[in-house]
C-alpha cells in the first residue's frame, strides 16, 4: 500500500511539473522509463538477417510537416505487399527510424514485405483524434500512390501506443463500413481498452502519464473519451483478420487488455489469433532470445502472408 501510494505522489508531482514546464516533465518520465528508453535505443528482434535485405528506401511528405520512409525488400518485384508500421512511444514519444522499428522493417523486408513507417503528432500538444488523423492521412497517402508504389495489398502493424493507433483504426473503420486497407492487423502489446492503463495490473507511471496527457486527464474526468477511443468498443463481425502479441509480465500494458479484446473479436465472429509470452515484459521481442519469442516474430509473418 506504501509503494503504492508513493507511485500516485510520484504521478501528481509529475502533472504538476509537466503543465508548467513540458520539457521537465517529458524528461522526469523518460527517466522514469529507462528500461523502455533502452528497449527503443538498443533493442534488436533476435533473428539473424543477410546485411542486403533492405533496398532503396524512400521518404515522403505524406502530410504537411509529417514525414513517411518507406523500405523496399532487396528483392524486386512487380508489386509488394505492404506494412503500415506505427511506432510505439505512448503517444507523446518514438519516431519512425528507431533501430528497434528498424529492426523489425529489416525483417519484414526479409520476408518480402514492403514497410511504410510515418511519423505522427505528440500526444502532449494533440488530442488521440488527431494522432488518428495523421494514421488516416498515411493510409490514404498510400492507397493514392498505389501503382507508383507498387503496392499489392495493404496491412497495418503497430508496437504499444502505435498498435493501439492501428487496432482502433481498424476496428472503428470496419464498423462504419469505412476499412480503407485490405489486408490483416497485428499488435504488439497493445491497449485494447485505454481504462486497464489505470488498473491495479498497471506499475508503470509513464503509461498512466502518456494516456492521460494525450486524453487530457485521467479516467475520473475524461472515462467517456477513454472509452470511446478504446478499440475493444468498436469490435464487430466485420473486423478484419487480427493478431495480439502480448508478455504476460508486462506492467505497462497489462496482458489482459489483449485477452479482452481477444474474447471479444471472437465472440463477434472474427478471425483472430492471440499469442501470450509467460516471460515477457513490455518490449520483450527486442530482449527475449528464446524459441517462443522467435516463434512469435515469425508467425507473425506468417499471419499477414495468409
């Protein structure tokens, strides 16, 4: 109860010195978040790839001061499948080129993907709706330049904040019958319902700092918003193919937040796959060595490949 209680002092503090100083208070949270800082800065999936994988890349003003890469495989064809890959950050934080995100385009390269990553607004000068404005804007940016690019199909892929970005996209998108992709959906410890960030399950100060700072205030004001914008809400028969990776020892984004929506995109019907790792941690696929992390990185392939 003492630790506890020190943690929600610890979280007051930090609203206090973010609003009047935003700087400060982005750099007592980083601190507060060495080990995902270390993850993003130094974290490698942990499969040996060939140094040519990757080709040309391209960059793109897919939106006003919003800047798209886009990575070709090393080996040509007339047409590629595609990633829209959203980088994690908790909403206020990442960026596209992070060598954790690379190393999974380099992959995904391998496997003969080609991988759109974009940069997007920060949750602590936007609202979540814009953040999902510049999602939008990235799609149809894509889906405008289809030939140039040579895109076959379109998947959406998505690490933390980035796979909530995607999963809610997709899910509200499918039900008013808007889906503007024709492939499949796969996150990676994701919030499938923005409330559990502030559940019992949750010892992470900064994801309760990034969700509230994006949705400007916690659950006690604003749980309308928290539940509007959480994808579980949104889940019908008509939600496309979905895959939820999550470590069962994360305490940033509880696991239970990927089993609930789990259940409830199977209970509507939809084709959906759920893959718990008993060891990981939030981050873990750029930690874990093991044959269960490996194991889910590539079926995670073979999922977007069905």
């Amino acid at each position: 109860m003492v630790k506890f209680l020190i943690k929600i002092g610890l979280l007051v503090v930090s609203f206090v010195v973010f609003f009047s100083n935003a700087l400060l208070g982005l750099f007592f949270f980083f601190l507060l978040s060495l080990p995902l800082v270390r993850n993003a800065v130094l974290g490698r999936l942990p499969v040996k790839l060939k140094r040519n994988v990757t080709g040309r890349i391209f960059t793109y003003e897919y939106r006003e001061g919003l800047k798209m890469d886009i990575y070709y495989p090393s080996m040509k064809r007339e047409k590629y499948p595609f990633v829209l890959f959203a980088h994690g950050g908790g909403w206020i934080s990442g960026y596209r080129r992070q060598p954790n995100n690379v190393s999974w385009y380099r992959f995904l390269n391998a496997s003969g993907f080609a991988v759109a990553t974009f940069d997007y607004r920060y949750g602590y000068l936007h609202f979540v709706e814009d953040i999902l404005e510049d999602l939008k804007s990235a799609i149809i940016f894509l889906n405008n330049n289809r030939e140039k690019l040579k895109m076959k199909t379109l998947n959406l892929m998505g690490l933390s904040a980035g796979g909530h970005l995607v999963l809610y996209h997709a899910m509200r998108a499918s039900k008013e019958g808007k889906r503007d992709f024709d492939g499949h959906v796969v996150v990676w410890y994701a919030p499938g319902d923005l409330l559990d960030l502030w559940s019992m399950e949750t010892t992470s100060l900064f994801a309760r700092f990034s969700v509230a700072t994006t949705l400007k205030g916690s659950p006690l004001r604003k749980r309308e918003d928290y539940e509007f914008y959480s994808p579980v809400r949104w889940v019908t028969p008509e939600a496309p193919p979905t895959m939820l990776v999550h470590g069962m020892k994360d305490d940033v984004v509880p696991y239970i937040s990927s089993v609930k929506m789990y259940k409830k995109l199977r209970e509507n019907g939809a084709v959906a796959k759920l893959k718990l790792h008993p060891k990981g941690r939030h981050g873990f696929e750029f930690v874990l060595k093991d044959p269960l992390t490996v194991r889910f990185i590539y079926e995670t392939v073979s999922f977007l490949k069905r």
